[in-house]
C-alpha cells in the first residue's frame, strides 16, 4: 500500500516537473519583460548618461567647442541650476561663469587680453577651476540669483576667440 502510494507520488512529481516547465519559462519572461521595461524607463528618464541627478536641480547641459559654447537656451530659472558640461573640441576648455552687468563682450581685460577674474565688475559665481580636457564632462552646480551673467573659457585667446554667452536668470 505504501509503496503504491510513493510510486504514484513519484509519477506524479515526474509528470508535474514536465509540465511546469511552460509556467517557468513564461515566468522568466516575464521576469525580463520587467527588467527591459525597468531599463527602459531608466534610459528614457535619465538626463545625462545615466547619471541620477537630484532632484530640484534645473539640468543645463552645456557643449564646448573650438571657440564657443553651445546650451539649450540662454535664459535660465533662478534658483539651483545643475550644469553638466562636455568638451567636444579636441583641445581643453574651461567653463566659468560671472554675474556681472557687463556685456559679455565687452568683459574687463588683463593685460594678456584674458578677463580679468578679479575685477571688482565680475562675480566668479561657477568655476570648473581646472581645464577639461577633450571629452571629458564636468557638473559644477549654482544657486543662482536673477540677473545677467555671462559663461566663459578664459584660457589664453580663448575669450578674445568667442567663448561668451551672456546668460539671463529670471
Ligand atoms: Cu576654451
């Protein structure tokens, strides 16, 4: 009696296991249905290159080139601003931005004919402080109040080459 039983436990076990393999097999699809669908959405909301950004930033995404800077738009909201800046050009550039009521072609200059950093016109608001080397991407992050700024590369002729965007936050 309690062989027959295991036996036909056994069978049905065997039989089970064979016809469990379609629920598997659908459950793992449906396992990377979600993982795709997951990676999708991720992919679809990033900002940039995959990267989290935080939450209350307005995203700037900002390109150099050989000589100027290229941005969404040149009027930005007051408030905290996330710029994420990549050096397209094939030499390095730097990203500094001043509030200032000046022009920004109109900058004050050192003698080199770089802008003059330290002029009391100038408020040094964003700096990436080092050059970005040829593709290489920089987020540097300010608070920014209304009023006019404007963006520069102040490497040497750089300035004097055309990298200035005047900026409006309002
Ligand atoms: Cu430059």
């Amino acid at each position: 009696m309690a062989g027959e039983s295991d036996e036909s436990d056994h069978v049905a076990e065997h039989t089970s296991s064979g016809v469990n393999l379609l629920p598997t097999f659908l459950g793992v699809a449906v396992a990377l249905l979600v993982c795709a669908t997951v990676l999708i959405i991720g992919l679809a909301g990033r900002s940039t290159g995959g990267l989290k950004m935080p939450a209350g930033y307005n995203v700037v995404q900002v390109q150099e080139f050989t000589y100027g800077f290229r941005l969404p738009s040149t009027t930005l909201p007051a408030g905290n601003n996330l710029f994420v800046d990549h050096n397209t050009a094939s030499i390095p550039h730097e990203f500094v931005i001043f509030k200032t009521n000046d022009p920004g072609d109109q900058l004050p200059l050192a003698p080199d004919q770089t802008v003059k950093e330290d002029s009391t016109a100038l408020e040094d608001v964003v700096d990436s402080g080092t050059d970005i080397p040829p593709g290489d991407t920089r987020l540097m992050a300010a608070d920014l109040a209304p009023g006019h700024y404007v963006l520069v590369c102040n490497l040497p002729g750089h300035y004097q080459g055309g990298m200035h965007v005047d900026i409006t936050v309002k």
